[in-house]
C-alpha cells in the first residue's frame, strides 16, 4: 500500500499558545508498510495542556518504533497491538497524574490515534478530537465525542483517572481518506463542506492536500474560531 499525507498545525489568530500536539510516522517493514497519525488537544481551561498532549505525543512515537514495529514484524496478532497501546495509557496516565500532584495543578488531553497496517486500520479515542473516514460521496465520523451537556470532557489522558480507550478496527479501500483533526479544525465548518474540500477523488498529491487543510484553517479562523488547529489527511493510494 502506499498513501499519500499531509498535516496542518497552527496556533490560530487568539490563543497565545499551541496546546495541540500531532505526529504522523511511516515504515516500511517486511510485513508491509506501517502508518501511524495521532491529534492530541492539551485541555485549554487547564495548567499546561500543551505539556500534557507533548507527553502523549512524544510517548506514541516511542512506542511506535520500539513496540508497534516489533509487533507487526513478528506478525503478532492485532488484539497484541490493542493491548499494548491500552497499557502505554495506563501508564501515560499514571506518569500525568503523578506530575499534576508534584506541580499541584490538573491537566489533561484528548488522544486520537490512527494505526494502518497495509489495508487494516486501528483506533484508539479518548476526547473530542475526531477521526473521520472520506469517501467520494460520503464521509463517516469514526469516534464519538466525550462530552457532557455542559460541553465539558468527560475522558482524555490526564490526573483524573484511568479511561480505557474507545476502539474500532476496519478495512481501507484504495481511493479512501481518513482526517484526524482537534475540535478547533471543525468546529467553524459544516460536515459537507469538510467533504466537498477534502474529497479523495480530487487529491493526487501531498501538496494538494496541504493546500486544503490550509484553506480550511484559515476559513475557520475567519469565522470567528478561537482555538487551535491541528488536522492529518491520510490518503491510501493503492
């Protein structure tokens, strides 16, 4: 398989600080080729969210290249690779929690992560970032927002608890797209609109999708959006 990437980062014209982390990794193993994406928003009402979700960040690409590979070269069944990332949770959780006691503060981030193995793909979910799939003529949102009627988060990786991660597993089809983005990256811009933009069938090139998730940006912020913005556009080429 061989897919095509892009992905935009960009603090936006309000807030002083980018509290949005992303990472997008790519290997190519005798297994075949391993893609893994990730979009987690530091909690802004909160000390430090840019700490929180840079420790996230900073522990999936560790565990990428020291857990995720070793896995898949050792043909390791996917239900290993779940558990593994339920674990490196746990403990990012516990690390956080122990930090937010010693500096007498609370923190926390939202955490979506996209793993493609070949044509399967992983997630993992804990927040309001979102993960949708694009087709041509339809888009499906991957996760559910945890959030609660008072438009707080209900889980995220933080001091406040241990939350299992929501998690779905499925099949990729050549031509399909898949975006990562934090809550600031949708908020200003209605599903259709997000899927006539990011359309697969009109991106050929990484330069393209660059390009869009731009024009998205900057029509959000126009529109009155405060927050950061962060968004990964995966697309599988063949």
């Amino acid at each position: 398989m061989r897919y095509i990437t892009g992905v935009y980062w960009c603090r936006g014209r309000v807030a002083r600080k980018n509290q949005d982390s992303v990472v997008l990794l790519q290997a190519l193993t005798t297994r075949g080729r391993v893609l893994m994406a990730s979009v987690c928003d530091g909690m802004s009402g909160l000390a430090q969210g840019e700490t929180a979700s840079g420790y996230v960040t900073e522990r999936l690409q560790e565990w990428f290249y020291e857990s995720l590979l070793h896995a898949v070269r050792k043909k390791k069944p996917y239900w290993v690779i779940r558990r593994s990332l339920d674990r490196l949770t746990f403990h990012m959780q516990q690390q956080l929690q122990q930090y937010a006691s010693r500096e007498e503060i609370a923190l926390g981030t939202t955490m979506t992560v996209l793993v493609v193995w070949e044509k399967t793909y992983l997630v993992w979910h804990l927040g309001d970032s979102r993960l949708y799939r694009m087709r041509d003529r339809r888009m499906e949102r991957v996760t559910r927002d945890h959030i609660s009627q008072r438009n707080q988060l209900t889980k995220c990786v933080g001091s406040f608890g241990y939350y299992v991660p929501d998690h779905r597993m499925g099949v990729l089809h050549q031509g399909e797209g898949m975006l990562l983005c934090s809550d600031g990256f949708r908020h200003c811009i209605g599903g259709e609109e997000l899927r006539q933009v990011l359309c697969p069938g009109q991106i050929h090139e990484e330069a393209q999708i660059e390009r869009r998730l731009t024009e998205i940006g900057e029509a959000c912020m126009k529109r009155g959006e405060r927050d950061n913005l962060s968004a990964i556009y995966i697309k599988v080429e063949r």
